[in-house]
C-alpha cells in the first residue's frame, strides 16, 4: 500500500532518519480484522500513538488487526481530569 503524503510527511518528522523505512514499512503492511488495508485514518492515529518509537508503532499496527477502536483511542483521545476527551481528529490529514 502507498502511504498518503500527509503520513509519509509525519513519519519523517517523528522517526529518527534510521527508523524511517521501517516505519514506512509497518504502516504499508497494516490490516484490519477482516484482511483488508487499514484506512488512513488508521494509520494515522497507530502513527500519533507510537510517538516516534517503532516498537509502539508495531504494537499499534498489530492491534489495528485485532479490534482497531484501540488504535483509535491511543491515536485521537486524551484522559483530561479523569475522562477520555477527543482531542484528535484523524480522519483528517494531519
């Protein structure tokens, strides 16, 4: 799968330049549940949730696959004052 500019643009800015092709490589390769492509948004939020560490992204990559409304909440959500409050909104590029 080709990446969007938009996440090809934020994992240069987050991986450190070694890290790059293989970041690219994980978020290329993401499926949902049923086998099929994960959608940008996907990959938007496991990208945000990594914060730069390819061990989260594979983590989060690796939920995508398994009940992706994880990634979703790591990605696009906050605990403020005890409460998960969407802070994101990654259906749209970044």
């Amino acid at each position: 799968m080709r990446l969007l500019p938009d996440i090809a643009a934020r994992i240069d800015h987050e991986f450190q330049r070694s890290d790059v092709p293989a970041a690219i490589a994980i978020l290329a390769g993401a499926v949902r549940e049923d086998g099929s492509p994960a959608d940008p948004r996907l990959l938007r939020c496991a990208l945000v949730a990594s914060a730069g560490s390819l061990e989260k992204l594979r983590h989060y990559v690796g939920l995508i696959a398994i009940d992706y409304r994880d990634v979703v909440v790591a990605g696009e959500y906050d605990v403020q004052n005890g409460d998960l409050v969407q802070v994101r909104h990654l259906e749209q590029s970044f």
